[in-house]
C-alpha cells in the first residue's frame, strides 16, 4: 500500500518535497493551455499524465480499470473503491521509484505543475459542511452563550448542514466579497450591502468514494471504507450576513458564495501512515451512540494533520514580504472521526455518491495560535490582528489572500502534504 517510509524517486525534485513525495502520488485534474482537462499524479514539482502513462502500454489489471475510468473528472474512479485506487498506487510505485525502467518513457509525460491549470477533482453532486472541531465550537459558543457555549446535543450527534455544491472553486479562483443583508449594531432595520465581516475557516475536505443505496445506511465498521481521500477547504464567511440570517434554520447566503478547495485529493492509502487513535473524549462526556462506535475506529480512525493558516495582505505583496502565519492547528480537533461522519450521514438511508463532499468543520487548536477563523482570534472583532509589518485586521480587506497548508508529520516515515489551498478577496461587485 505504501512506499518503504524513505524509498526515493528518479524524479529528483519529488525526494525530499514537502508536499509530494513519492510516497504522496494524490489525483487531481489538470490541462495544459488548449489541452483537454485530464487526471494527473502529483510527484515533487511536476504533474505525471495519467491517461499518456495508459496510452504508453505501462498499466494493466485493475491499474488499467482505474486510469481508465479517470477521465475530466475523478468520479468514475471514486466509484471502483479502495481496491482500485490501491492498484494503480502499487503501479505508479514501481513506475516512479528510483532505479525504475520505464523511465525514458514516462519522462516526456512529466510537465512542470507551474505550467498546468488544476481543476475541481471532481463534480460534486452534493456538499455537507459538518461542525465537529469541538474547540472552534466551543470558542464561537462562548460568543453568544458565555455560560453554555456548546448546546446540548453536540456530544452526542455530529452536527452538519448542507452547503452549496455549484460555488465550490479550486484553488486560485478569486474570492468575490459579497452581498446580503446584515443588521447593523444599534439598528432595528436591516440594510443591503457589501458583507463587512469577511471570514475564513480551516477544514479538511472528505471526498467520498463508494456510495450507498437510498435507504441503506453505511455501518460504522465499514465507512473508513467509503472515503476516497481528503484536501484542504476553506469555508468562507460573511459573519454578519450570518448573524441576521443564521436563525433559526442555519447559515445561507453568508456561507454559499464560494468555498475553496485545494485541487490534489490525498488518498486514504497515502494517508494510513498517519492514522491514529481518536482522542479520548473529556471525563464525563456521553459515549456515542451505537451506530456511531466502533473499537477499531476509535484507534485508528482519526488524522494526524498539521494545519496552518497564513495571510498574505496587499501591502505586504507589494513589498515582496512572505504571508504571515496566523495559526497552527491539527485535525486532531475533531470530536468525530472521518467514518463517524459517513456513518451518521447515510443512518437515515440518504444516499451518498462517488464524488460527494464532506467539510470537517474549522479546526481549531488550544489557544490563540491555533484558531482557525478570524472570528476567533479577534473574538468576534473586538481585538485586532497585529501583523508584523504593522497593519491590523478584525476581518478580511480587499486584497488579502488566505492561504491553507497541510502536512502529515511522523517519525520513521516520509512526510506528505496537501499541497496549497489559496484565495484572494476582491471587492464586491
């Protein structure tokens, strides 16, 4: 399933990459200028043709079933499962490790990912945006119920609502600062206008591969099963259009106006060296449900992910400065696993579908160089950011672009990462 943790690669600049190493290999769509969208295998700074590697005669058996259905988009290949996407790792393993012999080959089908568009990996038939980093919960709670910031139900029942497929963008696509309706302090009245809270939030994004039939649930001993990979999203905000607007039946307009993805899918093989166990729920907390428990779950069902958040203002673009970190966070925040949210999606018998997509919710960390949205850190805007060449920020301007990392981290294996997921905010129409 995986490389040996140190193996190398002929391509040189992939050994030692931060983000994709060999042992990485993640799907994504690309095209180059005038070419057709099509799936590639990020490997260091470079971006391996998948369909050319199926046209050059190097794949065969369930490798060649997997190319195959991995067209313009990843569906069809979501949609074969773990037995397929293990295949063509195995093969694209030997393909691409140092000593390999079809490297004058595959040589000419690698482009310079610089030079490459990256695409949605998929079309996302339908978007959920659950709500289970419990510290990020627990800060925003505090907000408004100083005394109760988590309701009732949150230990118990993954909280989630459904989001907007059609405005999910990779990343690189401007962020629109848009408009809604927001009640200003001291006013009776709402007015119309350009949100002035613009926010982000750190999340992962779950792609999910197999899906269920209508009215079948997904046990919780197989939903792990049923998880292509993950990336990167950034669940922009408009937190006063979603103040006025949230009650009683949750965010709209203040949520569906983009939200960014980062455009490589980090596969559930490439990941399972960082799987570990679920932390331990607070004494006194309620266990889960039976639907949602499950022992080997619980002790290698969560992530071990280092996530950052970083600002890159226009003044600080012009004067050729480096974007300023604003947290460090981990997804060992979450209050549920990966398979808990699959579990508890299909319970009711909804169907799921290769290429749905899952938000984790904002990620937040202990303390505040760990919060995952601005809303935190300013505590709803009343303490300002004060960036290191002297600007300050209660929430986003015109011009600042927000930048997603990821990385997985463990002693005696191969680090990976998630690659960038980037957006720059432009002014309101």
């Amino acid at each position: 399933m995986n490389a040996t943790p140190f193996a190398r690669s002929w391509v040189e600049h992939a050994n030692g990459h931060a983000d994709f190493p060999l042992q990485n290999l993640p799907l994504g769509i690309f095209s180059r200028p005038g070419e057709a969208r099509r799936c590639g295998v990020a490997i260091g700074e470079a971006i391996l043709d998948l369909p050319a590697v199926l046209d050059a005669g190097l794949l065969d058996g369930q490798a060649k079933v997997a190319a195959e259905a991995a067209s313009a988009t990843l569906n069809a290949l979501f949609a074969l499962g773990q037995p397929a996407r293990l295949a063509l790792r195995e093969r694209l393993l030997v393909l691409l490790a140092e000593g390999s012999e079809h490297q004058a080959a595959l040589r000419p089908l690698l482009y310079p990912a610089h030079a490459c568009q990256m695409h949605l990996p998929a079309q996302v038939g339908d978007y959920t945006d659950f709500y289970v980093g419990i510290q990020h919960a627990t800060n925003v709670g505090k907000l408004f119920r100083p005394d109760n910031p988590l309701l009732p139900n949150y230990k118990y029942v993954p909280i989630g609502y459904h989001g907007r497929a059609s405005t999910l963008r990779p990343s690189g696509v401007e962020v629109r600062r848009p408009k809604g309706q927001t009640l200003p302090a001291g006013h009776s009245e709402p007015r119309f206008g350009p949100c002035a809270r613009l926010d982000y939030e750190l999340e992962l994004g779950i792609w999910i591969g197999q899906g269920n039939a209508m009215g079948e649930a997904i046990d919780i001993g197989k939903a792990a099963e049923h998880v292509a990979g993950l990336c990167l999203l950034n669940d922009w905000s408009a937190r006063d259009i979603q103040a006025w607007e949230y009650q009683p039946l949750g965010p709209f307009l203040s949520k569906s106006f983009i939200t960014t993805l980062s455009p490589w899918v980090i596969t559930a093989e490439a990941l399972a060296p960082f799987r570990c166990t679920q932390p331990a729920r607070p004494e006194g907390d309620p266990q889960p449900l039976p639907y949602l428990l499950d022992a080997q779950d619980q002790t290698q069902g969560a992530f071990d992910i280092e996530l950052e958040v970083l600002l890159l203002t226009a003044r600080m673009r012009d004067a050729g400065m480096a974007p300023e970190r604003l947290a460090l966070s981990n997804s060992l925040s979450m209050y549920w696993t990966v398979a808990q949210l699959v579990a508890h999606h299909s319970v009711n018998g909804c169907q799921l579908q290769p290429g749905d997509l899952f938000g984790s919710g904002t990620l937040s960390g202990a303390g505040q160089g760990a919060y995952g949205s601005l809303l935190e850190i300013t505590e709803g805007g009343k303490h300002p950011v004060q960036l290191a060449n002297g600007e300050q920020r209660t929430f986003l301007e015109d011009g600042d672009e927000v930048i997603l990392r990821g990385r997985c981290v463990r002693e005696g294996v191969a680090s990976i990462g998630f690659g960038e997921c980037r957006g720059r905010v432009v002014a309101a129409n």
